[in-house]
C-alpha cells in the first residue's frame, strides 16, 4: 500500500506529465502543420523553378534562332515564339481555301448508272446533279507536232508591174520550226532552267519532235537576234530611271572566270556577261545618268566612283557583323556593335514603311548620320569589330540615303533575287561555252525575267516580241 505523501507525488508527477504530453502533442501539431505549410511551398517552387526552366529552355533557342535569323533563308518564324516546328495544316480560326470554279467550261460530261451499285436493282435517270469540276492539260496522245504547209501564191501586180506574194500569219520567216515550239524552248531553257540534254529529250518525248542540241543552240541564237531591240530599250529604261540596283556574280565563258552583271528597276532587269569585274562595266552600262538618281548597290568598289547618290545594302553589312559576331572568340565589342546595327535596321525599317514625310526623314537622317559616326570614332581595341566599323567607314551615310528619297530601299535585295535564276543555270551548265553564248543567255534572260517581272503572260508576249524582232531579220 502507498502512503498518503507517496498517492500525492505521484499524482503531482502524473499531473505534470499530462501538461508535458498537451504540450508535446501541440508541439507536434504545430510542427505538422508548418511541415505541410513548408511542404506546400516547396511544392509551389518545385512548379515555379520548373516553370523558369522552361522558359529559359526557349529563351536559348531563341538566342540560337536570332543567331542566324538576319536574311537567313529557312528558319521558321514559329521557332522563335514557340521553339517548335509549326504544325502542318491550316492554322485555327481560318477559313479554308479551296480552288476557284473556272468561269469557261470546255466540256461537259454527264454520268448515270444503270442499277445500283449495292443491290443491281434498275435505277430511273434524273434532275439533280452532284458536280465536279477538273482542269486538265490535253492528253498526250494529241500533243504531237502538227506540220502545216503553207503554199503561198505566187501573185503579179497590175499596178505595180510585180510579183507579190502573201505571208502567213503567227509564223516566223523561213523558220522550219513553229514559234510556239520556240517559245517553248525558251521556257524550258530559261524558266526551267533545262539542260541542252534534258531539254532535247523533253520536246521529244512531249511533242515527237527531234531536235539536236546544236539545233536548239541555233534557235537561242535566232530568238536572241529576233529579241535585240527589245534588249537595248531594257538599257535605257534602266538609265532613264530614278531608282536603279546593281549586282554581280561569277560566270565562266569558255572555261575562263568572267561576271555577271545584273541592272534592273521594279520593272525592268538588264543582264550583261563581261571577262571583268573593274568599274569600268557599271560605269558603261549606267552611262547618261542622272546625278540625282539613287543607285541601290552593295560595298563593291567598282561603284564607288559613279556619279549619283547611293545606297549601299544595310543586309550586306548585317551579314558580315553577323558572321564576326558567331566566331567562336567573338569578342564583346563586336557582338554588341552587331545589335546596335541590327536595332539601327529595325528603327529604319519601320521609318521606310511610313509614307514619305520629309520633315521626319531629315531628323531621322540626322539622328543616325550621328550614330554612325560615332561608331567610326570609337577606339574598338577587338581586330573583329575593327573591321566592321572600316566597312561602315567607307559606306559612311550611303547607308542612309534611303531616308532622303522616296520609294528607295534600305537592302539590295532585289538585285540578288534577280541573279539567282542566272546563278542555278551557272550551277547546272557552268556557265557560256563562247562569248557569243554569253550574249545569247544574257539577251534572252533579260527579256524572260522582265517580263515576269511585269506579270505579263508570258507565251502572248514572247509571241508579240519575237514576230516584231523577226521582221527583217532572215
């Protein structure tokens, strides 16, 4: 038995354990909850750090998208928004687009069963239609040469005291080829850009008709006489005009180096294949211009020295900054000059795409002759942006002419557009065999892409041109 003193310890000591176990079970409480406070927090930046991640995951591929985003052909807008490839197929919300009915109808066809294709049973015509319209080319079997003979009387005069013969009409003097073929030769050669050896299979196993290489050589050469006129006023139109651009690209004549020049207006491009690349071409060919005229053109010296304003390409110059600036041991003086240029671009870019207001064109001109000439004062210690700044020494405020003359562009982009056809002819055939071939590319060339350039048809026009030309000349 337990004394009174010993039944009162004890119960003192149980009491006090009771208050410690309250105590540790509201410790313990409180510590599960702060645990799953802190367990919730951690859970919340779990999903924010993975969040950042994801967005600095696209932030690096847009920096290594904008690397090479500068005129470079085949980067996908989407990737710098998204990072990923668009999806294909039409994008949502948009109608869907589908081809136009023709207007003429050159043949109609109507279908009827006579029984029902499931059960055979005999079915009665009808009222109503399901259409379905087809555009089509002939077939093959009538596309064969059709060989006309022209027999032409041989008629006397009795006013005239002479002999008169008729012509016919559509039909190129003393040629034993049809202008429709020829025309077709001039397609496949200059729009498809066909070597002699494809092209003389093609017309024979599309139309029947056999023609030697050396044939078709003979014929460019004809359509190029036929076409001269017509060559000759494209170089006046280029002088004549306000606004002109120049180009040039490699082009071999007989196994020897030579160049190809390239001139050309909105509407107009004039080629011309010379041995050399010196001043002396661009000067010849741009002779009797204007000094006020703008001649949009790239950092090539051999225009340096021609007698009118110039703009001189802003991608060109984008390009090179761009290349110092992807190097491996780039340095930073370069890599930020290149963003300067690239923001200048930008700013300018949308100033050309307002319309013409003299007033802020001049401060504008102002405000960035400025900024690049404190880019030729700076003391760049970097041999990259060095060279950069010596490029924008020597083009100086050329590369702001734009902003002084309406309609005048700040790349020379055209030019290069319009010596790509050229470039994949040189890479399929490597260029003339003789010069009088050099001659005949650039004539024929130069007819074929003005008129594409005017979104002229080009079988009608190539029809009016070569019956003009051939007048006379037989």
């Amino acid at each position: 038995m337990f004394s009174a003193q010993e039944i009162y310890i004890l119960r003192k000591e149980n009491r006090l354990l009771k208050t410690a176990n309250t105590k540790l079970k509201t410790s313990h409480f409180n510590q599960k909850i702060r645990a799953d406070r802190l367990e919730e927090e951690n859970k919340k930046l779990q999903e924010e750090l993975k969040k950042t991640r994801d967005e600095l995951e696209k932030m690096r591929k847009q920096r290594d998208t904008y690397k090479g985003m500068i005129f470079k052909p085949g980067v996908s807008k989407v990737i710098i928004i998204t990072g990923e490839k668009k999806k294909l197929g039409g994008q949502l919300g948009h109608s869907g687009v589908s081809r136009t009915v023709p207007e003429k109808i050159d043949k109609q066809v109507r279908i009827f069963l006579k029984h029902c294709p499931d059960c055979n049973s005999i079915l009665k015509r009808s009222d109503t239609f399901e259409t379905h319209n087809v555009e089509d080319i002939p077939n093959f079997e009538t596309l064969n040469s059709i060989v006309t003979r022209y027999k032409s009387e041989r008629q006397w005069c009795n006013r005239c005291h002479k002999e008169v013969v008729g012509k016919p009409v559509m039909v190129i003097p003393h040629s034993k080829l049809g202008l429709n073929f020829i025309i077709q030769i001039l397609i496949f050669k200059y729009v498809c850009r066909m070597s002699l050896e494809i092209l003389v299979e093609t017309l024979h196993q599309t139309y029947g008709i056999r023609v030697s290489e050396g044939g078709i050589i003979d014929i460019l050469k004809r359509t190029k006489n036929y076409l001269g006129e017509d060559y000759g006023q494209l170089l006046k139109a280029i002088r004549s005009s306000p606004i002109k651009h120049a180009d040039e690209t490699g082009w071999r004549i007989a196994g020897i180096n030579g160049w190809l020049w390239a001139f050309l207006t909105k509407s107009e491009v004039y080629y011309t294949i010379e041995e050399t690349r010196g001043g002396g071409v661009a000067k010849a060919v741009l002779e009797d211009s204007k000094e006020t005229d703008v001649l949009v053109r790239d950092d090539y010296a051999g225009y340096k020295n021609l007698k009118m304003k110039h703009q001189s390409c802003l991608a060109h110059l984008l390009r090179k900054s761009r290349e110092e600036a992807e190097q491996n041991k780039a340095s930073k003086q370069i890599q930020k000059l290149h963003l300067e240029l690239k923001q200048m671009y930008q700013d300018l870019s949308e100033i050309i795409s307002e319309p013409f207001n003299g007033v802020i064109r001049k401060l504008a001109y102002q405000h960035y002759s400025c900024h690049i000439q404190e880019i030729i004062d700076t003391n760049f210690r970097a041999k990259d942006a060095r060279r950069i700044q010596t490029r924008i020494k020597n083009q100086g405020t050329n590369l702001l002419t734009a902003l002084l003359h309406d309609g005048v562009p700040l790349t020379n982009n055209a030019a290069e557009r319009s010596i790509r056809p050229a470039v994949v002819v040189r890479k399929i055939s490597g260029g003339s065999r003789s010069n009088e071939g050099a001659e005949t590319f650039a004539v024929n060339m130069s007819i074929i892409q003005t008129i594409k350039m005017r979104n002229q048809l080009l079988i009608p026009t190539l029809q009016q041109l070569l019956l003009k030309g051939a007048t006379g000349k037989y």
